[in-house]
C-alpha cells in the first residue's frame, strides 16, 4: 500500500502521488513542525500559508500508471496556474481518506508558536483603520483610553493626531512589525477599509499569523459587509451599546486590564453611535475598473512576501512575479463581449473572496467569465 496526498497553500495546489509510508512520514512532519518547504525524492515542496491538506491509501501500487491514465481519460485532472493535481474526489476512488489517522492538529502544532512578543513591543494597541474613518478612529481611541487609561504612546493609529508613528520612522517596517508585536489588534470595519488594500493586508497578516484580533463593525451596514476569513470571526457592533461593552471587555481580557465604570464613557459610546449612523443613505458599493483599483496593490505584494517567506528569497521572487503578472491582466479591466453589469458581478465576487491574492483573484474571474461564455451559447 503507497498513500496520495493533496495540498493546497497560498502559492500552489498539488499532489505527491504514490509515496511510501517514510515520504509521507516527511509531509507530516513538516506540517507538524509548520515548516515552509520540504524534499521528497530530490525535489522541494512548499507549504507555506497552508489552506488544505488530504492524505489517501493506494491500495493498488502496481496499478498506478493505469490509475493515472483512467484519471485523466475521465477529466478528473485540474489545472491550477499550469500545475496538473487530482482534487481530494479523485484521489478518493483510489483508496480511504486517512488524514485524521496522521494529521491530529493545527499546522505547526507540535512546535511553540512564533514569539512575536520578543521583538521590542511597545504598542499595546493596533488599529486597523481607512484614513477615511479617521473620525471613527479618533472617538473609539478615547473611548478605549477612558476605559483603560491607556498612555497615548501605547496606541497606534496611523491616520490620528497622537497615534502616528514617530518622525523619520521607516513606515512600512514599523507597520509590519506592529501588526504582529501588538498585544491588541482592532479591525475597524466599514466599507471603506473593505475597499483599502492596506486595512485588507493587515488583517490577512494578523488573522493568517493566529494572533489575537477583534474586529469591530462601524458601518451601518452590519454583518452584511463581512467577507472571506473575517466572516468567522465574531464581529462586535459599534452601533449597539451592548455590543460596545462586551468589545471593551473582550479588549480588556488581551490586554489582561480591567475596564472603568461605563458610566464614565457611555456619552462616548453614544456619539460614536451618532457618527457612524448620520448619514442620509448607504451608498452602493462600486467596482472601480481602472488602474487606481491597483495603485498600492503591488507594493503590498512585496511586503507581504517579506512578512511570509523573511528568509526564502527564491519563493518571495516567485510570489512577487506571478503577484504582478495577475496584477497586469486584471488591471485590463472588462472584455468587451461582456456587459459592465456581468463584469461588476464577476470582480465583486473574485474581490470579495480573494482581497489580496491577485493570483487567485484573477484564476476565479477568467473562470467565471469562461463559464459565463459557455452558458450563452447554450
């Protein structure tokens, strides 16, 4: 009996096929020690930002060739970015699903986690704003100062007075760093840090490093705006009082700090509510189809390859190059034999599912849009 594994991370999808129980040995470990790469055989693996892994018997080694053939001959092989992989139920007419026998915890369980607290920590607080909601930003900081007495210099909120980094800090190094060392970490959430590229890297660098992070609604629209991995997180209203309390209690507890009587920031809370609420209507969210959609999008790409591989300039390269070449098609906006009504719908969905993997991104619009093709001709 051999095993057939499926994995999908960040930068690829595929398949070690056929491997003897000491190669799979080598998988598990690496997933177990949350290891970026691996070798099998003379040839490197990643599993770096891991999203899926599968593990399956082959019951039949000797029948393998004969396997693959019928695989293909039936059309069971998909294509991701060039890579040929069998999907998990392809794989799984070849022999028993068996993850739970080998994989019994999170990636990288079996070591500590990173110790992103070593680093020189001075923020208390991050938040992750639009510098459109800096009004928002300015009134939830003295709400939180009033509950918890919280020196200004242990706050960060790059868009207020008070809160910025410091004169001639390198902006970029410092935000990276402050996303991860800070022992609070708020998502203020509205529709316009949905539409910031920046507030979008953030959060994917926090929620993707397991770090604490409270998200918090200041939107009118509510629940409603939440999409991809933040959906699953339990997200606060500033809108309801009663939501505003539990948040300071849920921001108390990482910060292992007991809030202030209420009553002596209730006010605030209210006119926050107000701000939030004022306006006359919610507008529509619109697609921008030009370049300005983009304008930051490839200088996130580099920082985020900075933060995911620090140490592999080989799988960084090859981040920012397939990043960039996504980058250049999507900004080519909508094809012509497409109505604007048909492409909105298309890039809202690819943006909502994949906010910052422009790869990814551009995969689900050209097939979506193929499909979409298929379907008028039927």
């Amino acid at each position: 009996m051999t095993y057939n594994v499926f994995i999908k991370a960040r930068s690829n999808i595929y398949n070690i096929l056929n491997i003897e129980k000491d190669d799979l040995q080598i998988v598990i470990d690496a997933f177990n020690y949350g290891k970026e790469d691996f070798f099998i055989g003379g040839k490197k693996y990643w599993m770096s930002r891991l999203f899926e892994i599968r593990i399956f018997t082959f019951q039949n080694p000797d029948r393998f060739e004969e396997f693959v053939r019928l695989a293909r001959a039936s059309g069971l092989f998909k294509t991701y970015f060039g890579t040929e992989f069998l999907p998990p139920e392809a794989l799984r007419q070849g022999g028993e699903d068996v993850t739970k026998e080998f994989i019994k915890g999170g990636y990288g369980y079996l070591v500590e986690p990173l110790k992103h607290t070593s680093m020189n920590n001075d923020i208390d607080i991050f938040i992750s704003h639009s510098s459109s909601d800096a009004e928002i930003a300015r009134l939830l900081i003295e709400i939180v100062r009033k509950a918890f007495n919280i020196p200004s210099e242990r706050i960060r909120c790059t868009s207020v007075p008070g809160y910025k980094l410091k004169a001639g800090a390198t902006t970029d190094d410092e935000i990276k760093k402050e996303i991860f060392t800070s022992k609070a970490f708020i998502g203020l959430l509205t529709r316009e840090s949905f539409s910031s590229t920046y507030v979008l890297f953030e959060l994917g660098a926090r929620w993707g490093a397991n770090l604490p992070l409270i998200p918090l609604i200041c939107d009118k629209a509510g629940a409603a705006l939440l999409n991809g991995p933040i959906k699953n997180i339990n997200a606060l209203s500033a809108v309801d009082s009663s939501d505003m309390l539990q948040f300071l209690h849920d921001l108390g507890e990482t910060l292992s700090l007991e809030p202030e009587n209420p009553s002596g920031y209730i006010s605030d809370i209210e006119k926050l509510k107000k701000i939030i609420t004022y306006t006359e209507n919610i507008p529509k969210v619109e697609i921008i189809n030009d370049t300005d959609e983009y304008a930051d999008a490839e200088k996130i790409t580099k920082i985020q390859s900075e933060i995911e591989w620090p140490d592999d300039y080989e799988m960084r390269l090859h981040y920012i190059e397939s990043q960039s070449a996504a980058i250049k098609k999507l900004k080519m906006g909508k094809p012509k034999d497409l109505t604007d009504q048909e492409f909105q719908k298309i890039r809202m969905r690819s943006k909502r599912d994949w906010p910052l993997n422009f790869e990814m991104r551009l995969h689900e619009e050209e097939t979506q849009i193929d499909s979409l093709r298929k379907l008028k001709n039927i």
